[in-house]
C-alpha cells in the first residue's frame, strides 16, 4: 500500500514540476515560447513518426500484425512536417489545449477535495478551493478573455506555475491524509 501511495505521489508531482518549469519558459519569453514548443512537438513527432515505421519493417510479422506502426508512422511524419512547415496552426491551438490540461487538472483537485472532505479532513475546503482557482484559469484561457497574445502566454504561464505548485500541495498533503485514512479503516 506504502508503494502505492508513493508512486501516486510522484506520478502527481513530476508533471507539475514540468508544468512548472513550462509555465517559467512561458513568462519570461512570452513570444518565442510558442514558437519553441511547436518546434519540440514537431521534432518529437518527427521521432516518433520514424520510430513507428522502423518497428513496423524491423519487427517480427507476428507481432507487428495489424498494429497499424506504418500508419501511425505516417500519420506522426505528416504531422511533425505540418508543424514544422505551418507553425500558426499549432500556435493557435496551443492555448486551447493548456486550457483543457488546467482543467483537468483543477477537476482532479475539486475530486481529491471532495474525497478530503468525506474522509472527514478538516482542511479539505483548501483543495477546493484551490481546484476552484485552476479551472477559473482554465476558462479564462479556454474562452480566450485576454487578447493580447504576448498576455494571453504569460497568463497562461502564471496558470501553469500556480497549477504546479497547487499539485505539489495537493500530492505531498493529501498523500499523507490517504495514508492515515487507509491505516485507520483498513487495517
């Protein structure tokens, strides 16, 4: 169970460091940000894409049997030259798929509140209000309230540095609620 726990808790705070570090990169070079993160996806399906199509014509036949690595190959081949080639295209997405990252993430937070508060923690409104916080930047992003570009990615910086530190919070603290409620009701 002490496994368990801990590896939920890492699992929950390695992407909030990189959304951290993310949303850093994302204050201090609000406009060449997007242009180097469309350029780091791009290569990354470019890899991927290649890597698809190696294991399909390097893999045994029966295990490659309808896996699809040749389509997917490319179709991630296609997409990392669209990238690399049309850059706005991605750039225009780019703030709508943070937004739905800073949603999940504060529903994840408003779902480990509530479990807080029928665990009966008497701190449990602090995750609300905390998954509160990250889905009203979520929305603000996702409905595009702020028009300038530069301060749309710089606000969009500060969602994902406080959604960082917030699941850094929510992981370490609820982590250790979790343990003591599985040690008192399980054991």
């Amino acid at each position: 169970m002490k496994k368990t726990l801990k590896e939920l808790k890492w699992n929950m705070i390695i992407p909030a460091v990189l959304s951290i570090v993310l949303g850093i990169i994302l204050i201090i070079f609000p406009d060449t940000s997007m242009r180097f993160i469309v350029n780091i996806i791009a290569i990354g399906m470019l890899i991927a894409g290649v890597a698809d199509i190696v294991r399909y014509f390097t893999f045994d036949l029966r295990v490659s049997l309808y896996r699809n690595d040749f389509l997917y190959g490319v179709i991630m081949l296609s997409l990392g030259l669209l990238f690399i080639l049309n850059p706005s295209i991605i750039i225009s997405l780019i703030p709508f798929i943070l937004a739905i990252y800073l949603l999940i993430s504060g529903f994840i937070k408003l779902q480990d509140g509530i479990d807080a508060y029928r665990m009966k923690y008497e701190k449990s409104t602090i995750y609300i209000i905390l998954a509160l916080v990250s889905i009203v930047f979520g929305l603000v992003i996702m409905f595009n309230l702020i028009e300038a570009a530069s301060m749309l990615f710089i606000f969009i910086g500060i969602g994902l540095i406080y959604t960082g530190i917030s699941d850094i919070y929510t992981a370490v603290y609820l982590s250790s609620k979790l343990e003591k409620f599985y040690n008192d009701n399980l054991l």
